[in-house]
C-alpha cells in the first residue's frame, strides 16, 4: 500500500478571488467584478430555471451576528427559499430540538458565573477540558468551591480526570444510564415531588418507562458498575443545586435528540432547572454557532428564535422585508445533502464551512458536492470544498478583522472589533453578500455592523434589550433581554416555580425515549467501536489550526488501549489499516489508557493526512438531522511493512 504522505499541508489566506471557467477546469484569479457577476448569475440561473428551493445557503458559525443576519435574509429575500443551515447540525442542532420541545426555547439554561457557585457538576459525554477549556475554568472554579463534579464518557478523558468519579459507559447507552439513574432516584424517595406535579407533565408514564432498568440491567447494557450509577443517582439528585451539562457524546449520535430528553428528564425529576445555580446547559461548538441559529441562520426559525409556521411571526418580516415568505420550514444541511444526490438542489453558497471533509461519510459527501451546478464558496482559506467551487470569494476573518457581535454558550452576546488589516483584497462577508444581493436587483445599504444589529434588534423581542452601548457597558448581556433599561435574568425557566399557574406557563413535559443502539453494529468483521472527537491542539477540519508547524501539533493517530495494541500486535507509532463499511484509511496507533478494550478514538482534525470521515456513517437523527459521529464500526489490520512514524511524542 502506497505511504500517506504526512507533511502538514500549509493552508494561506485567500488573498483574490478565483473563478473556474468550465466544470473541469481549473481555478484561475479573477477580478472582483468578474467573480461577483458569476456568483450572481448561477444564482440568478437557478432560480430562474429551477425555482427558489434549488438553491441553499450555509451560513457560517464562526462569522458574526450581523453576517448571519444578513446571509440568511439574502436566502429569504433574494433566493425566496429557507433553505439556510450551517455546522449546527453536525452538532448541536438535537440539543436545541430537545430543549425547545420540552421549555419552548433551545438556549442552555443557565449562565457561567452559576456554574462557580453549584452543588453538583455533571459533565455527560463532553470534553470541555479540552474542548471548551474557558468554560472549565468555570467549573475548577466550582470545584474549587467545594461543588462535586462527575463525568459519564466512555474514555477516561482528560476532564474526567478531574472528576470525583468517571462513569465510563459503552458508546450509544447514554439513555439506559439515565433511566437507571432516574429509577433509582424514584425508588429512593429523591425526586422533587412538588415541583414535579406543579410544572412537569408524564412523570407516571416516565415512572413505567424506568421502571425495568434496574440497576443491575443497566450495569449489563452500559457497563457501568451498578454502585457507581446508584452513587451518580443520589449525588445528582440529593445535591442543592446542581448543573448537567453535555455535548457532543450526547448529540452525534442517530437518537441524539432522544438522549438529549433523557438527560433533560433528569432535571425534572429533581427540580435542577430554573433556580440560580442549578440548570441544564449544552456547551455549544464554534464561538458564534449559538449566534447564527439565534439570527435564523436554521431553516425552521426566523431571526430571534421566531417559528417560520406562526402566521404573526412571518407578517412581521414580510412586512419589514417587502417579501413573501414560504411558509414551510427549508432544507437542513442534512436534507441538503439528500438532495445533492438527487439533483434536486443545484446551487449552495457556502460561506465559511467545509462540508467537504467535516460530514460524516466524506467520499459521499464529495461526490455529491461535485453533483451541484453551481457552487460559490466564500472563506478565509481555499479549503477542500473551495477546490470544488464555480467561484471562490476570499472574506476578512470575523476574529480581528470585522466588527459586530458574537453569541456564546450562555446566550451571552459579545462586541468583537476589527483590530488588524485583512490580507490583499479580502473583503468582510456582509459587504460580499450586499454586492451579489445588489446584483440581484436588491439594493441593500446598512452604514455599518451596528445598523445591520438595530434592524435585527427592531425585530427581535430577546434581543431588543441589547443596543451596542449596553453591551460595551456591559461587557455583554444575555438574552431574552427586551427592555432597554432593565438587566437580563441570568438563569431561563424561573416560571416554572411560580405558584400562580398563569405566570408559571406551559409543563415541562418528561420525554418518553426508549433505548436504541449504534446503527452500524460491531461484528466479526468489524469488531471494534470507533468514537470521533477533538484534541485541544487543533480544531475541527485543520483549516484554521492544521498548518503550523508548533511542536504542539501531533497529527492523526487511532488511539486504542494497551490491551487492545497488545492483542493486534501493533505498537505506538506503526501506522496501520482501519476499515470500516464505507471506507479504509491508514494511521499510526497511539496508546491511551484512558480507553477500554474494544473502544478506539480518532480527531478528524487532520483529513488532508488521514481522513477519518471516509470511516463514519451517515445515520441522521431523524428529528434533528445529526450524524452519529460517536459510533462507528471498525477493524484494524497491521500492515506488514511497518515503519514507525518520525518524532512519535509522548
Ligand atoms: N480544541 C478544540 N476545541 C473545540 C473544537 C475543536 O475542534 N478543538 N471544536 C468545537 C466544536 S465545533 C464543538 S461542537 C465542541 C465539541 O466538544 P465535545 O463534545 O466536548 O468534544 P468531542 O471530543 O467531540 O466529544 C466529547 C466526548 O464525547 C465522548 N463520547 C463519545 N461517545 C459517547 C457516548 O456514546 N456517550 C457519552 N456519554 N459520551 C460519548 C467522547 O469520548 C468525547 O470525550 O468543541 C468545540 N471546541
Ligand atoms: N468525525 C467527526 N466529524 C465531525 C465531528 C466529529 O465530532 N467527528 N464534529 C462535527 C461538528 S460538531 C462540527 S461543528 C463540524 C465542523 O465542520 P465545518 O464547520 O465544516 O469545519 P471547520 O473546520 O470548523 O470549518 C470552518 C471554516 O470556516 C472558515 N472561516 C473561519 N472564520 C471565517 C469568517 O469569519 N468568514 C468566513 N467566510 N469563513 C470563515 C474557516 O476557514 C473554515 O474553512 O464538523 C463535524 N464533523
Ligand atoms: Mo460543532
């Protein structure tokens, strides 16, 4: 088998914008002029010849506020379609379902600061000392403060090592463990029962759902020693106030939204919701991906979290748009892809993602990228996707180099400031999006990022509360804010300790979500689960993090235990062959032992040297769109002609 090579490939800015004058060909420098006339007139094709449903947009979580602002109104307005999604749905797209469903609003429920000031920490399936490593400081500073913390992941990662106690389940029984948990809570007596019956629905139907996982069934199914999950049990529920907070071993997975219900059920049943200090919080992926969903950057939403089915809502924008807004929800980045491979979607204007190697399944995802007609990429870097694109626009970076506001995981909404002069003839993402809407017939002026903010503030009620000066005041605010001169809640939900049913509002209703495993199942052929996630040294595709060369930068390993390297022979640094039922890649072995036998980890941070997602499988969530990233079926084989790869570090 032919050596990978594994030099770190070198991405530069975008400094000009390129086009490519027939399918094949090549990608040539263009003028600005000529590059926009082009993106304009696929467009402007498409929807001529195919209607507004033939084009989609992907918005970009790291861009600001204000650009998703505007990228989504350049779909609802120019293009005439919802068709608008971004990376939210390769991630956290089944906490917002589940969230919404059960409070009527997809943001976590509390802030940082409550976090320093808790009882109980709960991180369930999330890395966050590596992967949201300022929000850890919040939780040392917990600990520090005397609050307990423990932490359910199948790998004894680096957070759990901070944990009092690390429950380490098989991949895919995160539902199992928390009926287990939430039996046990019942059979002890530790549930909350006045708030139960004041502000929650279907407690008697979850009661008889729980009531077969008994501790010992659970410890069968998950792994985990039936003492540990009695011990989470009545830490968790006999705790004053206690956070629960999770990502992505929760959501990536093809019932992500159910194992969101199930977790979501726990803070019912105790009353950890809605009282300062105690809350339920998926700590969200890119900086601004909280901010591009709030701004209707999702195909189901319109700015301001408005549902594009109510009548009122979409009279409103119709109104302050000049426009006529179907009133259906459009194609999720998930339906997008479907209908790539139909021919049913022919142009995408993607602005700062990278589709190409960041879906599950990459070969798939390729081949039906290359199915478009007409493909307009809009980044910082020529990324793979770029090498696909009809027109390649180069865009300032929203970090450092563009004004406007960004969204963090607390809902909190941050001033971000142009500090440094972009490079060559980089121009920021709304001004490229006014230009193409221009050419389209819509003649869109706004001064600056704050006049683009105003109009969004005009329209949304959360966000009303927050002018520019109020955040720089400040240093940001939360939302819902709606009034000018009051200060935002911290925490969300408090109503539902009200006693007056009146201001307490809607129950929270208990998901009844059954157990469902892994899609694609382990075997003889492909005996052992393979889990995908991040390193702190890198991030996501490698665009942004990929290319230095620093002595932190480790490149791709398949991580497995010592058992494990034991039994196939195979020791740190050998590269070796992983398959599974989609595709093959080779990549050195690294030893960790913070994983169990049978268990394996890989990043997808570097798919310019190993592309982990030709290994993934494309099995969505069918309520959220999400693809179950945490949960692939593998072999690996030892390749005869082993060499160890340079600079192996420990
Ligand atoms: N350094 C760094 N930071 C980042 C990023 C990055 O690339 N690099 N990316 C950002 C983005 S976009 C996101 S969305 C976040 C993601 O942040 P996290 O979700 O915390 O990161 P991951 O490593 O993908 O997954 C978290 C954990 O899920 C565990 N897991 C796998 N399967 C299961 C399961 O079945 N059940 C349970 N309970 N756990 C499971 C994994 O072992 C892993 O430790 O990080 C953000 N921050
Ligand atoms: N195997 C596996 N695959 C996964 C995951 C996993 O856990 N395992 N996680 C999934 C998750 S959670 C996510 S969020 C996705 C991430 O998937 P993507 O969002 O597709 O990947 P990124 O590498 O974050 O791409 C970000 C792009 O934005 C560009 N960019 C940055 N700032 C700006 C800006 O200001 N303007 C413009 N125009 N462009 C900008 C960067 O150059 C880069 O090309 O990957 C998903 N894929
Ligand atoms: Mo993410």
């Amino acid at each position: 088998m032919k050596k990978r090579d594994r030099t770190p490939k070198t991405y530069s800015r975008l400094t000009h914008p390129m086009v490519r004058d027939e399918k094949n060909g090549p990608l040539r420098r263009a003028t600005w002029d000529e590059a926009l006339a082009k993106a304009a007139e696929g467009f402007r094709r498409t929807r001529t010849e195919h209607g507004p449903d033939a084009f989609a947009m992907l918005s970009c979580a790291r861009a600001t506020n204000e650009m998703n602002y505007v990228a989504q109104k350049f779909t609802r307005v120019v293009m005439g379609t919802n068709n608008v999604d971004s990376c939210n749905r390769t991630c956290h797209a089944p906490s917002v379902a589940g969230l919404s469903a059960v409070f009527g609003s997809g943001g976590g429920t509390s802030s940082y600061e409550e976090v320093e000031h808790t009882d109980f920490i709960l991180m369930w399936g999330s890395n966050a000392r590596f992967a949201h490593p300022i929000f850890f400081q919040h939780v040392l500073k917990g600990i520090r403060n005397g609050a307990r913390m423990y932490a359910v992941d199948p790998r004894r990662t680096s957070t759990a090592e901070w944990a009092e106690s690390w429950l380490g389940l098989n991949v895919g029984t995160d539902i199992p463990l928390a009926h287990a948990v939430g039996r046990e809570i019942i059979a002890a007596g530790l549930h909350n029962k006045a708030f139960i019956e004041r502000a929650t629905t279907g407690f008697e139907e979850y009661k008889k759902l729980v009531e077969p996982w008994t501790l010992s069934l659970a410890e069968k199914v998950t792994g985990v020693p039936a003492a540990a999950i009695k011990d989470l049990a009545h830490a968790y529920a006999s705790a004053e106030r206690a956070q629960l907070c999770w990502t992505l071993g929760i959501t990536e997975h093809h019932n992500g939204t159910d194992n969101v219900r199930a977790l979501i059920n726990l803070s019912l049943l105790t009353g950890h919701v809605g009282r300062w200090g105690a809350g339920v919080q998926p700590l969200r992926g890119q900086n601004n991906v909280q901010g591009g969903g709030d701004m209707g950057a999702i195909p189901n939403r319109l700015p301001g979290f408005q549902d594009i089915l109510d009548d009122g809502h979409r009279a409103k924008f119709e109104s302050a748009w000049d426009v006529v807004i179907q009133p259906k929800y459009g194609m999720t980045l998930t339906d997008m892809f479907e209908a790539m491979e139909h021919g049913e979607l022919k142009a995408v204007y993607c602005i700062g993602e990278n589709p190409a190697q960041s879906e599950a399944d990459s070969d798939q995802a390729l081949r039906r990228l290359k199915n478009l007609d007409h493909l307009v990429v809009q980044d910082i870097f020529l990324t793979k996707t770029a090498e696909l694109a009809d027109v390649v626009l180069p865009a300032t970076a929203a970090w450092a180099e563009t004004d406007g506001t960004t969204t963090n995981s607390e809902r909190r909404v941050q001033r971000v400031r142009a500090a440094l002069t972009p490079p060559g003839e980089a121009r920021e993402d709304i001004e490229i999006i006014c230009d193409i809407a221009g050419l389209l017939g819509h003649d869109w002026k706004w001064a600056d990022a704050q006049a683009v903010w105003d109009e969004l503030r005009s329209l949304s009620p959360d966000h009303f509360g927050m002018t520019y000066d109020r955040l720089d005041a400040h240093q940001g605010l939360q939302w819902p804010c709606p009034d000018t001169d009051k200060l935002p809640s911290s925490f969300l939900h408090g109503r539902l300790w009200e006693t007056d049913p009146e201001r307490r509002g809607k129950p929270a209703a208990f998901g009844l979500v059954e157990h469902d495993p892994p899609v694609d199942l382990t075997d003889e052929n492909f005996p052992i689960r393979l889990t995908t996630g991040r390193r702190l040294d890198s991030y996501n595709t490698g665009v942004q993090s990929g290319s230095f060369a620093s002595p932190l930068r480790r490149g791709e390993y398949i991580e497995l235990c010592p058992e494990d390297a034991e039994r196939l022979g195979v020791r740190v640094g050998e590269e070796v062959r992983v398959a599974s039922r989609r595709g093959t890649v080779t990549a050195p072995v690294w030893v960790d032992p913070g994983l169990r036998p049978g268990l394996a980890f890989m990043t997808f941070h570097f798919p310019d040297e190993v592309d982990t997602n030709q290994l993934t499988i494309e099995a969505n969530c069918p309520i959220a769109g999400t693809a179950e990233f945490k949960a692939s079926a593998i072999r690996i084989e030892k390749l005869h002609a082993n060499e160890p790869v340079a600079a192996v570090r420990s």
